[in-house]
C-alpha cells in the first residue's frame, strides 16, 4: 500500500502577518507528504541542489517519507519567496528561483514503476508525463498544475489531461483552463478534458468535487487560526489521495471521505508556517477533528 | 404564526450576461416575502410611491402577503438599476433613485406589533430602530444592513445590534463593520456588538453561523444556472427566518435546518430575473432540493 508523489521539495520564504520565515522546508512534494504519510506509505519523487540541509532530508527520513528518488544535483534548491496579507487567502510572489528544478527528469526505482496510486503534484506538465509514462500499472493519478502551465503549457497540459483520473485546481486555475465563470460550468468543461474526477478547491471556502456520477460540496473548517496558508492545497491532495490509496475502493462514499480528510488536513497546515503544524499530526488528530466538522457542517 | 418584514419595495433594473429586465418588482421586503411565505404570515412593512404598478400589488396579494403596513406616498418609488459581470457575484450599482424612500416613517396596526418574529431588512437603521421601538413582544428580531449604513451610520446601526438577535451581513459587511478579515474573528467582533447569532452570507460560497454555543457552515447550493442573483440574500434570509418562525424552537437543530432552507430558497432566487422563480416555488419545491442538498454535502 503505497502512494509515488512527483512535485518540488523547496526552500520557503514566508512573509504573513505574523511574521517572516526564511528557507522552511516546503514545497508541494513536502506537504503532501505530510498529510498523505498519515494514511500510507510516501514515495517522494522530486530534485534539490548542494545546498540542500541535511536535517531536511533527516526531517523527512523521520517522518516515515521514501526519499529513494529524491535526488540530489549540482546547483542550488528550488526556492520560493512569498508574502501574505490582508485575509491570507492569496499569496503575492516575491521571488523565485528555480535553480536544479529547470533540468529536472525524475528516475524511479523499477520497484517503485510498480505503484498504482500517483500524483502528480504541480511541476512542468512534461515532467509530470514524463513520469506518468514510467508508471506501469497506474490505478488512480490525480494531477494539480498551476496558472503558469496553464498559460505557457496549454497543449502539455491538456495532453496530460487524458491521462488522468483527478484533476485538482484551485478556482482560479479551474477558471482559467476551462474559461468559464460559473465552477459547476468549469467543472463541467474540465471533465471533459479527460479526468473522470474534478476537485476544485476554494481556499478559505472549501472545495467542490464533480463527476459524471455526483457533485459533492464542503465548507473549509472554520478556523480563526490562519498563520501561513502556503501549502494548504498540497496538504489537502496528500489527505485526498493518501485516504482513498488506504481505503482502496474508490466510490462515492469513499470520496466523500477523502475529501473530508484532507479538508481538515488543510486546516492543520494553516495554523502554523511551513510544515510545522503538520509534522506533528497524528491520525487521532485528523480524526477529532473530522468529528467536530461533520458537526458543523451537518443538518 | 407571522413574521414582520421592514424593508424596501423597489422597482428593479437589472443586466446581467442573460439579458435586461426594466422596472422589474424587487426590493429587499419582496424578496424576503417570497420566501418566508412558505413558512409562515408575512406582513410586509415598506413604502411605494404613485408610478408603483397595481398588477405588482395584485402580485403580492394573491401570493399572500400582508399588505396592510405597504404605504403609497405622493412621490416616485424607490429604484434600483445594476449590472453583473463575470462570476455575477457583485452588483455594479448604475443607479439609485431613493424616491418616496427618504422620506419613509414605518406605520404599523396594533394587531401588527404583536407580532413576535421581526426582520428589519435593509434600510436606513434610523427607520430600523423605529419599527422595533413599536413592536410589543419581539420574541426573535433578524436585521440586515448594508456597506453604505456601516460607513454612514455607523453609532445608529451599532446601537441597533444591541437589540437584536441575528444580525446577517455579507462577507464584505461583516468585514467592513468588525475590521477583521477572518470570518470567524469577524463573528466573533460582531457578536461582542450585541446579536448572539451572526450569519455571514458568502454568495456563491455559503454561509457562516457563530454563536456562543456553536459554529455552524454550508456550501451554498451547487448550481450552474445562475441568470440574476439580486435579492439571493433577502431570499436566504426570508427561508431562514420564515422556518424558524414556523418551527417556533430556536436551538441548534432549527438554526441549521433554517440555514439550509435559506439556503436552497436562495439557490431558486438566482436561477431567473427577480421574483420570476421564488414566485412560482413551493415548499414541495424547496423540501426536494434540500434533500438533494443534503446528499451534496453529506459525508
């Protein structure tokens, strides 16, 4: 019971409210892991430079990720600088520098060929095929991207498209690939861009699923603790995917609790920068908290 | 069994990417009225100038609404025009003719201010303040505002809340008055000013409960079909309101079954211009979708 994750491992400079962090461990590998490791084994796929901290990848050995196919290159790790204000809901991007991550073709192990469930966290779409192609046996691939390969990548993308099973975007990625307004409308469209599940999650105003079969909406929990947003999307995919690789089946039920699952993730990543709140979360603390949601959200 | 609604009768011009609709009946009272009429007595306490159209006052009565307290003043009545762009999430407000409006002084009948549930939709809170001194026994008093009030008349609407029980703003008034950006610190600002229930309405994304004793959240109703959503949020609240002056209980079972009602009645509102939907809606109607709603957000 295994889970590969292809995305970045970054160093992150964040800037909210309350206060400013330099170089955290970050990245949409790193967070999803995070929350996906409560639920199954993690094999991260993704690239850093020299200067890379050792207690990082010390960090990520001890939470149980794989580290089999995090390779390590000449030059500098990806990094990302950001800033947070008013409602924290969007991130303004100071800086970024790419570093290693702009000659990145991930290698997996022949035993790791073998996984079944994928994701493909947002990285360049022909790295993300790249990888998919390696894969022998792919039973779900659930695939983010981000507005850039949108725009930059359009034909990658929707290429990539086809081959996956979820698609997970925020509401202004959803918008902008399927160019509609409305979400149920774009839902619509993106799903018949290929991907049989569609997952668009709305920041501080939870998440819609769309599919052929169903349609399935859910508030965020409601937390006043909102210290560092950056990753929330990330941790919540690793709940989502990490839930449904545990439980195996895949249908409606099941989904629904996926979802839910990594909407409280989500709200754990917030309440702390970086990773710092995630990398103490516990199984019983997820579920807790689930049971507080579905109090709040029932009638 | 009655509920009261102070609010404006209006005459509504509204373009939206669907068409144009001219003098169209609307106002926050009208809204309110049709739906909290599939719960309860609506008494409707507004004011209408000499151009209001007779068929729209043969309208409300053969939809039952009480129209003892809607005065006819010599002047113009009230008239709203709006456009809604993109997502038709905000209204771009092209004009405002206040009319008979300015001058607008609530006169009620004994038998009226006897009556226990009272909405006092947006108006000035001047006109607000003097509804409520005249009612007798307010058993459950609900007020709406708007931005202009929050700026204009900040001390009259704060000295308000001390006597009310819900206040229900949108997330753009919840955050104006309160001066905070998280919704559920805003909630909490709000209910210090006095109301032990705050709803923050979130349009397209739900709503926010908060009392002492509970928080509560839903997804607004998943639809495509969104054509005008003026009055979706005097619809919530007339479902909302309506319910609970039915199921006469006010505790945490009723206030979410009330917010879910508010919620389907305003999902219908936004699906053609004005009351063109809630006009034809029954209670078989809003009892169908909210078990379909229930369906979307169970998990």
């Amino acid at each position: 019971m295994s889970i590969i994750v292809l995305g970045t491992v970054a160093l992150d400079t964040v800037k909210t409210p309350f206060g400013r962090r330099k170089h955290m461990l970050g990245g949409s590998a790193a967070h999803f892991a995070m929350s996906a490791r409560l639920f199954t084994n993690v094999n991260l796929v993704a690239i850093i430079g020299e200067d890379f901290p050792a207690k990082y990848i010390d960090f990520l050995q001890k939470k149980g990720v794989i580290l089999t196919s995090l390779i390590k290159e000449r030059g500098r790790t990806f990094k990302w600088e950001g800033e947070y204000k008013g409602d924290l809901n969007t991130a303004l991007t100071l800086n970024t520098e790419l570093g290693v991550l702009s000659a990145f073709r991930p290698v997996v192990s022949e035993g790791q060929k073998k996984i079944e469930y994928i994701f493909l966290a947002n990285v360049d779409p022909d790295i993300q095929r790249h990888l998919l192609e390696h894969m022998h046996s792919p039973r779900l691939v659930g695939l983010d991207s981000m507005n850039y390969w949108i725009h930059h990548k359009r034909g990658a993308l929707l290429r990539l498209l086809k081959k996956v099973d979820i698609y997970v975007a925020n509401d202004q990625e959803a918008r902008a690939l399927s160019g509609e307004t409305n979400l149920i409308k774009a839902a619509r469209c993106l799903r018949s861009y290929g991907p049989r599940m569609i997952l668009i999650k709305k920041g501080e105003h939870g998440v819609i699923f769309y599919s052929d079969k169903f349609i399935f909406s859910i508030p965020a929990y409601p937390t006043d603790r909102v210290i560092d947003p950056t990753g929330a999307g990330d941790t919540f995919a690793g709940g989502f995917m990490g839930y449904l690789t545990w439980a195996k089946k895949i249908n409606a039920a099941s989904i629904k609790k996926a979802i839910a699952y990594g909407s409280v993730a989500a709200s754990f990543n917030v309440e702390d920068f970086g990773l710092n709140r995630t990398s103490r979360l516990t199984l019983d603390d997820l579920e807790r908290r689930l049971s507080m949601f579905r109090k709040l959200v029932l009638f």
